[in-house]
C-alpha cells in the first residue's frame, strides 16, 4: 500500500537538506562551469528562499525552511515548468520546450520519484471504495482522500484524469 510512508523515506534519506543539497550542487556546477544547471540551481535556491520568508511572516523571524516545504516549492515550480512545456509544444516552439524539459529534469532530481499511473489507479480505486463514490458527482470526496496519499509523488492533472474516468465507468 502507498501513503505518506514514501514522501517519508525520501525525506530522511540523508542527513543534508533540500536547501543544502542545491548549494553544494552549485557549488559543483560552478566548478565544472555548467551555466545552464548553475541557473537552474540559482532558481530553485530562490524559490526556497522565498518559500522561506513567506514562512517567517507566519511562523517567526528564525523560521528554517524544513524539507517538506521545500519539496512543496519545488513541486510548483516542476509544474510550472510543466505547463510551460506543453504552451510551447501547442505554439510551435520545441526550441523553449526543450530548455523547459532540461529545467525540469535538474528540478526533478530533488523531488521524490513519481508514481507510475498504474499506482495512482490503484490508490483512487481505494479512495472510491473507501467514500463509497458511485458517480462523477463523489469527485470531491475522492479527491480528498486520494491528494494526501500522492502529495509530491503524483501529477494533480493525472490523479484528477483517473479520478474521473473511474467515477463515469464507475
């Protein structure tokens, strides 16, 4: 069974955080004068940062960044970056998507492994014996047991796809 047991195994993988990771990858880029991962890697450090400070406004001034967070930050930005992919491929631009896809594959590097398609089937087929759903319209009683199980390790567009499709053949 999948839940939150994998974002947990991912997250205490090692001793370094998110934050710390990134900068001692910029570090390495910056020696080995690789400007397109050194930019990506800027990026994120930023994101983070402003992630952070969003933080410190609600949580105090000495507020640390925690991996999970972090992972959350990156996350949007992985999707962002998504959802530029697929604007440029409509308009015609495989030149900006394919810089968009070297961006995400870095991103993708400090985010947990994705869940196949297979496995988010599984886990909404679940959710929908668990609330009992029988019709499109239990799509949000579904959604609301199966986010939390695939926060960080599953596409929102795909989770809410499959939901859909299940509860019409349902």
């Amino acid at each position: 069974m999948l839940d939150s047991t994998i974002l947990i195994s991912f997250l205490g993988g090692g001793s370094m955080s998110i934050s710390q990771r990134i900068v001692e990858d910029m570090k390495t880029a910056m020696k080995a004068g690789d400007k397109d991962r050194l930019g990506t890697l800027r990026m994120l450090k930023s994101k983070l940062q402003m992630a952070e400070v969003d933080l410190r406004a609600k949580k105090g001034l000495d507020y640390v960044l925690e991996d999970e967070q972090a992972l959350g930050a990156l996350s949007s930005y992985a999707k962002q970056r998504r959802d530029s992919i697929e604007s440029y491929d409509k308009a015609g631009r495989p030149d900006l998507a394919a810089k968009e896809r070297a961006e995400l594959e870095i991103v993708q590097e400090y985010l947990p492994a994705q869940l196949g398609e297979d496995d988010v089937r599984e886990i909404v087929k679940q959710a929908i014996a668990e609330v009992n759903a029988s019709s499109p319209d239990d799509m949000g009683a579904v959604m609301k047991v199966v986010m939390p199980k695939v926060k960080g390790v599953a596409d929102g567009k795909l989770v809410n796809q499959l939901v859909r499709d299940l509860l019409q053949g349902s």
